[in-house]
C-alpha cells in the first residue's frame, strides 16, 4: 500500500466509469450501467483454493486499486459469499469490502459512516489474520483509517509473498 500504483493483476479491462451512487446509474439495476445484464462469475471458496489463482479475486483488487471501490465491494462480495461468514477467507474479504466502502462513503461526504466502516474492518481484520490472502490487513486497515480521516491519498493494495497455505495465515504455521 502506498501512493504509487501498483501493477495490476489481471488484465481484464476495467467498467466504463466508477460508480458513486447519486451521480452515476447504477451498474446493475440501470439499463444504461456498465454491468447491467451481466450475472456474476462463478468464484472459488477462498478457504480451500489458491487465491493466486482465482481472477475474479485479483480483479477485484484492480478495482480497488484502481477507485472503483463500489464495483470492488460487489466482486469481492461474490467471493465473500463462496468463502462463508466467520470463515478466515470470509473475514479478510469482508475486511476489504469495508475498506472499500469506507472510501466510497469518505468520496461521497459521509465520514462517520466511513469510520464506522473502517472500525468493522478492524474487526475482520484481526478475525482473518494478519497476513490473509497475500494482504497485510492490519496495514489496510490502519491505511484507509489514515485516508478516511484525511490524512493520506486513498489506499491502494500490494499483495505480500505470503506463503502457499490454506487461508494464507501466517500464524497458523
């Protein structure tokens, strides 16, 4: 994380516009949305396979990176669903889906719901690890804190050399 764009991770083409709900049509529900008509990808469990392997996971850290974080939020949310709620993939997706959303909030003018969204991640954020699906979530979290208080540029994400386990938890080694 940091202020340099990282290298992307895929090579999908990003939607025709980020959406901020209010002042662009809806990407589902808007005939006129860049993902309107399109029914979501078929996704992995994250708890059992790799995530370096699964695309739509690291697309949706392009959209992330990128300042799409609506169309993050509803990537990762697909795979949160695949992965189960209490799960340590499940955590560490909804950690980011929140930190997503937390900028989101913080773009269209709503601080507090950004920082209540940034004190959820933390939570999810301990429950999936420090180290989960090749992110420091710990960092995320404490990055996207600084961005929603003002303090830094928005977050972008860097995946780590994380070793090749189940979940990708360093402390379960």
């Amino acid at each position: 994380m940091g202020e340099q764009t990282p290298a992307r991770y895929t090579d999908r083409p990003l939607p025709d516009y980020r959406h901020v709900p209010g002042r662009t049509p809806h990407p589902t529900r808007d005939p006129r949305g860049h993902s309107y008509g399109r029914p979501p990808a078929p996704v992995p469990d994250l708890n059992a396979a790799d995530w370096r392997s699964c695309t739509e996971y690291l697309y949706g850290l392009d959209l992330f990176n990128a300042g799409y974080w609506w169309e993050c939020h509803e990537v990762l949310e697909n795979l949160w669903h695949a992965a189960r709620i209490g799960t340590p993939a499940g955590h560490a997706l909804q950690a980011v889906i929140q930190c997503a959303a937390a900028h989101l909030k913080r773009e269209c003018g709503q601080p507090a719901g950004a920082s209540r969204l940034v004190a959820h991640a933390e939570t999810h954020a301990a429950w999936g690890g420090r180290l989960a699906l090749g992110l420091d979530l710990r960092l995320l979290v404490a990055a996207t804190r600084a961005h929603v208080a003002g303090a830094s540029p928005p977050v972008t994400l860097a995946v780590t050399a994380a070793p090749r386990t189940t979940g990708d938890r360093l402390e379960d080694l």
